[in-house]
C-alpha cells in the first residue's frame, strides 16, 4: 500500500511541475484514476516537501527548454517589435540576475538603449 500511495505521489508531483497548457486530464480524472479524494490530491501538493520537489522539477525543465524558446523568440524578434522587445527584456532580466560578459567586459544594457536612442535620431545612423 505504501508504494502505490508513492507512485501517485510521485505522479502528482510530476504532473504539478508541468504548465496547464500540458497537463493532460483534470485533477478529478487523475483522482479517479487513483482511487484518492480531490481533498487527498491537494493536501499532498500543498505540502512543503512536495512543493520544493515540484519547484525543482518545474525549474529543470525551465533549463532543458529554455535554450530552444529563446532561440526561437530570438528569430522572430528578427521581425516582430513585440518579440524583440520580450526577447531583450528577458535579456535584461537575465542580466540583472548573471555577470553576462562581452569581451572579459560587462554589457551594460542601459548604455546600449541610450546610445540606440541617441544614434536613432542623428542623421549619420539614418
């Protein structure tokens, strides 16, 4: 009995890591699938050791994909202003939070916007 009360844990846990948009089923349909009350579902996920496990997960996948989705919104932020601006604001957030470096020399984003402001408005840049 403790191994199956595991097992759907352990599913759950897995299941709550994922974003909505990819879970399959409801929380009744995954109850019923494990012959557990909704309220059984909850209190095991709202419970501190399973969320710190789900965090984690959540944040591992957040790592495996990221790369492939920046790349993405970074080619079409080629062509959209609305990608563009996320794609840099995730870049400033990014930097904001890591020693991002260029050349051994740290890239300051905010000098970047002034001087693109700056060279948007001089003749020479048009």
């Amino acid at each position: 009995m403790e191994e199956t009360e595991k097992n759907w844990i352990d599913e759950m846990i897995i299941r709550e890591a994922l974003p909505l948009p990819l879970r399959t089923g409801t929380v009744a349909d995954f109850c019923k699938k494990y012959d557990i009350a909704d309220s059984t579902y909850y209190n095991q996920s709202s419970r501190p050791e399973n969320q710190t496990k789900i965090i984690n997960i959540a944040l591992q996948n957040t790592k495996k994909h990221a790369p492939e989705v920046l790349e993405n919104l970074g080619e079409r932020a080629k062509n959209n202003s609305k990608d563009a601006e996320m794609y840099l604001k995730f870049i400033l957030q990014l930097s904001e939070k890591m020693d991002l470096t260029s050349g051994g020399l740290a890239i300051r984003f905010s000098d970047i916007f002034k001087k693109d402001e700056i060279s948007s408005t001089t003749p020479e840049t048009k």
